[in-house]
C-alpha cells in the first residue's frame, strides 16, 4: 500500500505515519510545507521502515501553485496510489489571514488545497490493486455558509476551522455520489472524527491560558497521543478493498474497539450543497486540469450534470 499523507510532519498525521511505517508492506508518502521538516520526519521513519518506503512532497497548501507543483511531483514518481488522508490543517490562529490567492487561509488549507490535490490524484488511486481510498480527517463541528465562505466578518479560528470541516464532509459527500455510479473504478471516500482530542502540534501554538487548559483535560484523561490515533486510523488506509468499499460515504469514528457512524449531520446532508460546493472550488482553484479532472468524472457518470448548480455570489473578494 503507498499512503499519501498530507500533513505528515507533525500531530496526528505523523501519528499516522508512524503506524503505516511500521507496516513493512506500507510506503508513506509525506505531504508538507517545510523542506527541513520534511527531512527530518523521513529520516525518523526511515529508522521504523527502510528510507525507500519513505518520500517527502513539499508543497505549502496555502499557496495554489505548490499544490500545482506537487500533483505534477507525485504522478512523476508514482503511477499509483492506494490512499490520501486528507489531514493537514490549520486550527488555532490569532488572526484572520488571506493566501496569496486571495482565500480565508483556513478555508484554504483545511479544504481548497486539497479538493485540488484529489481531484488531481484520482486516477492514481483508480489505478490501485488495492482498491483507492481517500480518508477524511473530519469533525463534526462548525457551519458553512455559501454566501460567506471567506469569512470576511465575524471570523474567528474556530468558525474556520468548522467551515473548513463542513466543507471537507461535503468533498468527500460529493465523491462518493461520484463514484457510486462507476463501481468498476471505484474509489472510497469516508470521512472520520478522531474519538478523543488528539494531543498534538496544536498544543506547542495556542495561547498560554488555553494550554493550561488543556493540560487540565490531559490530566483528565481527555487527550490521547499521536501515536495512539495513528494506530486506531491505521486500518482505514491498509484493509482490503472490500472493506474499504464497505465504508465508503460514511462518517465513522472508532467506539469500543470498532469503527462505527458517528450519525447523520444535517450541515452536510443535502446533495445540492456537495454540488454547489463542488463548482464553486472548481471555480476558485481556476485551474484549467482540475476542471478536466472533474469533467471526466462527470462524462463518466449518467446522473451528474457536468456543471451543476451555479451559484455566482460565493463570497470571493
Ligand atoms: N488534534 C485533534 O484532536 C484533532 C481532532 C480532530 C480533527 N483534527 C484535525 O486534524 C488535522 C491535523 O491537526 P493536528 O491536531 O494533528 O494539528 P498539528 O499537529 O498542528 O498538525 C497539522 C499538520 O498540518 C500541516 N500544515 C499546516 N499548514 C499547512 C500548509 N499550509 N501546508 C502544508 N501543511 C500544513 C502542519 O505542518 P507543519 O508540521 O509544518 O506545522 C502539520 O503537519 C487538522 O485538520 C485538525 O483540524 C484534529
């Protein structure tokens, strides 16, 4: 299995990462923003598997153009994939701060970049012996509203983080319709919500009170680690496809020992809105090869319209 993880330097995607590495049948393939990190999060792994199990990508996914960069540097050295965790993120911030694209960085980051990414891989994961998967790392939290999706008032870190996690149920929502159709080709798509607070990077950025906050919840037992949420998601990226096939459209988390559906979330229920999101980031990504990548999946369909619902007012300044 060849994993793409993005956000592998650090929290609960190295988490992740150290689980798969460990696998000897596993090659990680790490997604980042710093060179330096990214070497030195391989030559840790490297020391769990072997260095040619082990890949670094650099891309900052708050720049559209490193992710442009990045899916040209993947499909070069890899003709397949067997999985994406969908993870890097963005949580505390002090500020509201905009992209050189001119996007809520959040936004961004947590879900722009990587409706990019995907949508550009696709055909690796199609080309899977294993069965493609793309695992969400997904909450259940926050709102998204489609006449204010860059926050430009009222922004606060936590409501963009929850629309950046809205926005990711409705991705991964819209691909499995997708994909539903073709059963052939098909790639799963699933979205799951880590069963306790994860103690990781975030915890070294946030401001001090929230610290000894969290501290108190640590000691309360509320925290688990990087490396117990890498080996609980670990199964997500390596069972066979059946399995795989089997969750595919579902928001899972893991409850006494299994995994099992967190429930219908009313925010990210409605069909209209995966479309509406879906052509609205085409749009904001304005990249000529992710639109044919999302007009391929359409021709291949008979029930999607190739350009859905059209909304011009997406709240781009
Ligand atoms: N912690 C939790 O309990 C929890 C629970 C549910 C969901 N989540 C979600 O899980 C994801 C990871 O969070 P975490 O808690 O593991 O946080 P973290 O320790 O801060 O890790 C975030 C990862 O994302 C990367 N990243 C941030 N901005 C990036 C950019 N512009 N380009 C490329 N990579 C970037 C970071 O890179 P660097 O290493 O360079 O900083 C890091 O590897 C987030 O989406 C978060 O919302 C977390």
């Amino acid at each position: 299995m060849k994993v793409l993880i993005t956000g592998g330097t650090n929290g609960m995607g190295l988490g992740v990462a150290r689980a798969l590495a460990a696998q000897s049948a596993v090659e990680v393939v790490i997604l980042g923003r710093s060179e330096e990190l990214g070497k030195h999060t391989c030559d840790a792994l490297a020391r769990i598997a072997t260095p040619e199990r082990v890949s670094f990508v650099r891309c900052d996914l708050a720049r559209l153009r490193d992710v442009r960069a990045a899916v040209d540097e993947i499909r070069n050295r890899h003709p397949s994939l067997d999985a994406i965790f969908v993870n890097a993120g963005l949580g505390y911030a002090p500020r509201r701060v905009e992209t050189e694209d001119g996007l809520l960085e959040h936004f961004q980051v947590n879900y722009l970049a990587h409706f990019m990414l995907t949508l550009n891989l696709l055909d690796l994961l199609e080309a899977s012996a294993h069965g493609g998967r793309v695992v969400f790392n997904a909450t259940q939290v926050g709102e998204l509203s489609f006449d204010n999706l860059q926050l430009e008032e009222k922004w606060s870190f936590e409501v963009a983080v929850g629309l950046g996690m809205v926005a990711k149920h409705l991705f991964y929502k819209q691909l499995h319709k997708l994909y539903g159709s073709r059963p052939q080709t098909s790639v799963s798509c699933l979205g799951f919500q880590i069963h306790k607070t994860v103690w990781s990077n975030q915890l070294n950025i946030i401001p001090r009170p929230m610290k000894a906050i969290a501290t108190v919840m640590k000691w309360l037992g509320r925290f688990i680690s990087i490396d117990e949420c890498g080996t609980t998601m670990a199964p997500l990226f390596t069972e066979d496809k059946v399995a795989s096939h089997a969750r595919s459209g579902r928001f899972l988390t893991w409850s006494r020992g299994v995994f099992s559906d967190v429930g219908v979330d009313p925010s990210s229920d409605d069909p209209q809105d995966w479309q509406q999101l879906w052509d609205i980031s085409l749009d904001l990504c304005g990249d000529e090869r992710t639109r044919q990548c999302a007009a391929r999946l359409a021709r291949e369909l008979t029930d999607v319209p190739e350009s859905g619902l059209r909304e011009k007012n997406h709240g781009k300044s």
